[in-house]
C-alpha cells in the first residue's frame, strides 16, 4: 500500500496545539515552587476562615455596641450641657431681673452725684429772698445782693432826698431864723432909741412871745427826731435779735433733717444741707443689707447645691464610664484567652498530625529512583 498525504484538519490541529498550551502552562504552575502548594489541609484553613469570619463579627458586635454606648453617653453629655446651659441661662435671667427691680440706677446713694440731668432737675441756687436754703454758709445771699435790690435802691434815693430836702429846710429855716433875729436886733435896738420904755417894754415881749414859739417849734422837731431816731434804733434792735433768735432757732444750727430732703423725690437730698442718716435710716439700711445677705447666702446654697449635683452626675457619669471600660477590658481579655486557648489547641492538633505523619505515614524512606518519576508530567 502507498501512503497518501491526506490534507489536515485545522479544527483538530488547533485542538491539539490548545490542548498542548494549556499542559505547558499547567506545568509552569505545578513545576512553579513558589506557586505549587503541597500538603495543605483544606478543613483547617476552612475552620480558620469560618474562625476568623466568626471573630470579625464579634468584634464588630463589640465594636457597634461601644459606637452605641458612645452615642449613649454623648447623648447624656449633650443633655447635661444643655440643662447646665439652661440653669446658667436661668441663673444669669435672674440675676438681670433682680438688678432691673432692686439695683437701678436711681435706687443708689450717689445717683445724684453721677445723674446726668442733675442740672435739669436741681432747683436754682436762689428762689427768693425768703428761701430756706439761703443759710449762711450758701455764700448765695450777702448785705446789697438780695432780689430787691433796686426797689430797695430805689427807696434809699428817695429816702436820702427826702433826708437833704428836711436838712436844706433845716438849714434854710436856721439861716432865716438868724436873719431875723439880726433884724430883729436892729429893730429893737433902734426901737429901744427912738420909742419910750413901754413901747420898748411892750416889743420885747411881743418878740420874746415869738421866740418862744420857734424854740418850742425847735423843741418840738428836735424831739420828733429823736423818737424818730430811737423808733428807728429799737427797730434795727429788734431786727438784730429776731435775726439771731432766727439763727439760734433756724435749720442750719439745729441741723433739722427735713432741710436736706429734695423736691424731686423722697429718696433725693441736697447734698450741700444733708447732715448725716438719722438711727431709723441706719437701721433701716442694716435690715436691708441683712435681708439681702440672707437672699445672697440663699443663692450661694442653692449654687453649692446646683454644684453638688453636678459634682455627682460627673462622678456618676465617670463610674460609669470605668464599668464600661472594665467590661470591654473584661471581655478583650476573654476573647484573647479564648483565641489563645484555641491557638494552643490547634498547635497541638497540628503537632500531633506531624508525629502521626511522621511515625505511622512516612515510614518508608523514598530514594533517588523515587524522585525520578516526579516532573515528567502534570497529571
């Protein structure tokens, strides 16, 4: 028989060509050392993933129930901020409210020294003559600086004209009453020549008859001016004494409260008058300042409470916090004996595979031929 080239089938031939790169690719991989892996056993790694899945759970168990702690207590956290807030909020609304009803501006002892309408509010420094601040050591009513000045001015004018008009009459019925007397001496004396005794006689008394009428006019004014002068001295006398009587008596001696109390409120005094706080006021004071260092000791009590109470949600707080951080140490530590203890039973288990391996499997010692029939092929 002859042989014949049949044509060749490319489908069969690119079969055997795969088939062939597949084997040499499967022998790159199993002649491989660092990728062949001989003598593995499959339930243990297994048992070790479903080990180790098992551990990642719990630790993420343990791991959300410490995210739920945590939010748990950031919760409480943010609720005690929020209540301290709100008490300080309180705390800080009272102390405003109670300085707005009992500790305003007006209510203090120097307000009017520190008021800035004091000049708008204060009375003038002089109202009348009359006016009873208007003491001696005001400095604000002084001899020819009353209100009445020019009226009293005025009358002074017209009481000195008067004063010159009665003395240039004086003096006018002085220079007359001496012209007639001169005349009236050279009358008589040329009368007493020339006429008789009786006619002399009889003129002498007529003019003796007239000058003893202008002495007793004389006389007359010269004593209405006296009691004039002493009418007028009793005057400034009585004035004098009503004026030290007044003195004696008045306000500013006798210190009298009522002076220095302001027209602008009960609460307000002059400062220039004011002389002191009487007994009733001090005692007033002192009672005031007692209750409000009793309120005030009320208030540091109740903030010593307020503290108190803090001190002891923290302190709870914190307790709670150490138990919790005990717990995890507590069961951290159990997982770590658990994973110790079964670590330390799987090397035993392997130990004893290795002394079975070694004592009852591989007993029999291979030899070089052995090795000869190995990486021929990769089934």
């Amino acid at each position: 028989m002859y042989k014949v080239n049949l044509p060749q089938d490319l489908r069969e031939a690119a079969v055997i060509e795969r088939r062939r790169n597949r084997e040499l690719q499967r022998q790159s991989r199993i002649f491989n050392a660092k990728v062949r892996t001989i003598g593995l056993d499959i339930e243990t790694l297994d048992k070790q993933v479903e080990d180790r899945k098992r551990q990642e759970e719990l630790e993420k168990a343990r791991e959300d129930a410490y995210d739920a702690d945590r939010i748990r207590h950031d919760k409480i956290v943010a609720m005690l901020d929020q209540r301290q807030a709100q008490d300080c909020l309180k705390l800080n609304q009272a102390l405003v409210d109670f300085r707005e009803r009992h500790q305003q501006p007006e209510s203090r002892r120097e307000f009017d020294l520190n008021d800035p309408q004091a000049l708008k509010k204060d009375k003038p420094a002089r109202v009348s003559d009359d006016d009873p601040r208007l003491g001696p050591s005001s400095l604000q009513k002084l001899d020819g600086e009353d209100l009445n000045n020019k009226a009293r001015t005025k009358y002074q004018v017209q009481q000195a004209k008067k004063w010159l008009i009665e003395q240039m009459n004086d003096r006018n019925r002085a220079k007359a009453d001496q012209e007639f007397a001169v005349l009236f001496f050279v009358v008589t004396v040329g009368i007493f020549i020339k006429t008789e005794p009786q006619q002399l006689l009889l003129q002498c008394s007529k003019q003796k008859g007239g000058c003893t009428r202008i002495q007793e006019g004389n006389l007359k004014k010269a004593a209405e001016t006296a009691e004039r002068q002493r009418l007028e001295t009793q005057q400034d006398n009585d004035d004098n004494f009503s004026e030290i009587h007044n003195n004696l008596t008045g306000d500013f001696l006798t210190e009298n409260p009522a002076v220095a109390s302001s027209a602008f409120g009960p609460h307000r005094v002059i400062p220039d008058r004011w002389k002191g706080m009487s007994p009733g006021q001090l005692e007033e004071i002192r009672k005031i300042q007692e209750k409000q260092r009793q309120e005030n000791e009320i208030l540091r009590e109740q903030e010593r409470q307020r503290q108190a109470e803090w001190d002891k949600q923290l302190m709870l707080t914190d307790r709670a916090g150490m138990i919790l951080n005990r717990e995890a140490e507590r069961m951290a530590a159990r997982c770590r004996q658990e994973q110790d203890e079964y670590n330390r039973q799987l090397a035993q288990e392997h130990k004893a595979q290795k002394e079975y391996l070694e004592k009852n499997v591989f007993t029999n010692i291979p030899t070089a031929h052995y090795y000869t029939q190995f990486n021929t092929t990769s089934r």
